[in-house]
C-alpha cells in the first residue's frame, strides 16, 4: 500500500463506477501535458490532437480494466506512447502527402499551407519562433524511446521509476537513454546553449 | 562547519536534478562551492544548464479550446455503441444465477422441441411421398397387371438367358456344308 496515495487512481477508480464527472477532471488535468508529448513525438499538431483524444478514449475504455499497481499518470503515459509508436509504424508504412497536393475543395489552394516567412511581423518573434524549430528539430531526429523519455522528464511529477515502466525498460537503461539523448541534443544545439539565443541576436 | 565537498558522482547527481526541476538554495549553494574548487567543471554545467532551458523555452503544443467537450462526446458515442451491442447479454448479466439457470434450462427445451418437431415434419412429408409412389404404382398395375410371382421365381436365369447371345453349333454347320458340296 502506497504510503501517499494517488488522487489521481481514486479519480479512476469513480471513473471506474461510471463517474462521468471524474473523468473529466482527469481529462483536463492531463490533457496539456499528454498533448505536449504527442505533438513533440510525432511533429504534427492536427494529427496529434485527435491522438490525444484517442488517449482519453482509450482510458475510458480500458476503465473496467483499471488496477491500482501503479500511479495513473504512469498508465496514461504508456497509453500515449503505445499510440504514438503506432502512429509512427503507419506513417511509416503510408509516406506523407506531397507539398503538391491541392486541396480537394479547391485546386487553387494547397493542401498544406505554412506561415509566410517572406512578410516577418516581429523580428524577435520569429527569431524565437527559429529557435523553438531548431530545438523541435533536434529533439524529432532522436530515436522515438530518447525522444519520449526526455519529453516525460520534462514533467516533473515523473519519476525515472515511472519513466521505466512507461517505456517497458530498466532503470538503469532509461537514465542511460535519457542521458545519451541529452548528449545528442547538446551537440545538435551547440550554438545556442551559451545565450539561450539565436546566433543572428548576439551583439 | 564547511560543508564537505561534491564528488564527480554527487555532481552528476545534481545535474540531473537540476535537469528536471529548479535547485534549492542549499542545492545551488553547493553546486557554486563545487564548481569553484574545479574550475573545469564549469563547461559541462553551462551546457547542461543551457540545454535545460532551452528545453523549457518550448511552449506548450496548441490545444482546441472545446477539446475536453470533444472527448466526452466521443466518450458517449462510445458508451452508446458498446451499450447497443451487448444489451441482451448485459440483461442476462443482471439477473440472480436461479433466474439465468431458468432462463437458460427455457432456451434449451424451446430448442429441442424445435428441432423433434422439425424431425416429426420430415417424418410426415417422407410417409407422404412413398404413398404417392404405392398409389402410382397400384395405378399401373391395373393396365399392365405385373407377372405372377411363381413366373419371377426363376428370375435370376431369365435374367441371364436375355443377356446372353446364343453360341453357333459349329458340328452341324460343318456337317451342313458337306453335305451342301455333295
């Protein structure tokens, strides 16, 4: 027995009993924190919002199946990264749409469209918003388990026991991931971590 | 009383604290201690510091405002659609186990006596049609009355004679052909 028990496993287990209302409360708890995991996963912001609904689904679902072994954060993460890692085999399996590609209400448009970067509105904006990519870059080029094992670091109620369970390995394999992937990283962002900025602002 | 200094361990044990949350003041007070007694210590935390922030630099990935509505429509169409399907036999669940014996014991009896009145009617069609056949055949012999039976009762050499072709007696056919010569 858990010598502070999760509020949270308490939600699931009224959620459990049909309490609609407690599902709720754990929806929007959770549903920032998930969404951010997903969208840095898989890099596609449309796509990863119906994922993340297809997590709370999911949990719903899976209600009746529900034990208290574990706190809930770590059984909703293993959901997120478990349909992350399909989302990522079926993109994998069907490549992405052409830049080409019209869209079928109408051929003058494109299917996917992106910011005007000839017409910048703020400087400092866009230099952050340069930064962000960079960072999103690097972070998408490691491989998926260092990639989701740095993304649940980030939230702090996450434990590296919890992180290990999520990712179906050893405590020691995943600070050695997380590890390794923050190595990556730091090489990748190089020119950044001294001032935290982009190159073009240094005076 | 000076606090003892880090080891290489301790040190990387802060790092990775300082990696997932801020540090304390005692923290932050031992880490300056350390990384004044070893000067080259000092890169490896700008670059593990540096990357921690830029980290958290990352905004938060957008989110529809309805979103949660969203997922609790899609939680009741759900609802409704595994309530739809197993709606007989979450009845069933619900009843006392004598009640489910019952109900069970019904189905059973309802079942075989369906399946003893489907053999009774194949019974009576079958009776039916053989006695269509014993009236056809009654019909019949009346315009073509049927052999007597002590006729039938060498059948089997009747049978035989017709189909059997007759052998030609080759001594007399010799004997007819001398006598033709003659």
């Amino acid at each position: 027995m858990a010598a502070n028990p999760d509020p949270d496993a308490a939600l699931m287990l009224r959620v459990k009993r049909g309490d609609r209302g407690a599902f709720e409360d754990l929806v929007n708890k959770y549903k920032q924190p998930v969404m951010n995991i997903i969208c840095r996963t898989i890099g596609d912001a449309t796509e990863a919002e119906d994922l993340c609904q297809n997590v709370f689904v999911q949990v719903f679902k899976s209600a009746d199946r529900y034990r208290v072994s574990a706190k809930f954060s770590t059984w909703l993460y293993t959901i997120t990264r478990n349909l992350c890692l399909n989302e990522i085999r079926r993109r994998s399996r069907h490549p992405a749409d052409s830049l080409d590609v019209t869209h079928p209400d109408n051929d003058a448009q494109p299917l996917r469209q992106f910011e005007d970067t000839k017409n910048p509105s703020v400087p400092e904006t866009l230099l952050r918003e340069e930064l962000e990519r960079k960072i999103q870059q690097a972070l998408a080029e490691l491989p998926d388990n260092q990639r989701i094992a740095i993304l649940l670091c980030r939230q702090e109620d996450v434990s590296y026991e919890e992180i290990s369970r999520v990712l179906g390995c050893s405590l020691s394999a995943t600070k050695s991931l997380i590890h390794r992937g923050r190595e990556t990283l730091k090489q990748r962002l190089k020119p950044y971590l001294r001032t935290g900025a982009w190159k073009g602002t240094e005076k | 009383m000076k606090e003892r200094e880090m080891n290489e361990m301790e040190f990387n044990q802060l790092l990775d604290t300082a990696a997932r949350r801020p540090l304390t003041a005692q923290e932050e007070a031992r880490l300056r201690a350390h990384l004044a007694a070893n000067p080259q210590a000092q890169p490896v935390w700008e670059e593990e510091a540096g990357l921690t922030r830029l980290l958290n630099r990352l905004p938060d990935a957008p989110l529809a405002s309805n979103f949660t509505a969203r997922v609790m429509r899609a939680v009741e169409r759900e609802s409704y659609r595994r309530s739809r399907a197993s709606g007989v036999f979450r009845w069933f669940g619900r009843l006392r186990p004598v009640y489910r014996f019952a109900t069970a014991g019904s189905l059973l009896v309802l079942a075989a006596l369906g399946y003893f009145q489907y053999q009774a009617v194949s019974r009576e069609k079958m009776a039916a049609s053989l006695a269509t056949v014993a009236d056809t055949v009654g019909a019949t012999s009346e315009v073509a009355p049927l052999p007597a039976v002590e006729m039938l009762k060498d059948f089997d050499a009747i049978y035989l004679l017709g189909r059997t072709r007759p052998q030609a007696d080759e001594d007399l056919l010799a004997t007819l052909s001398q006598v033709a010569m003659k």
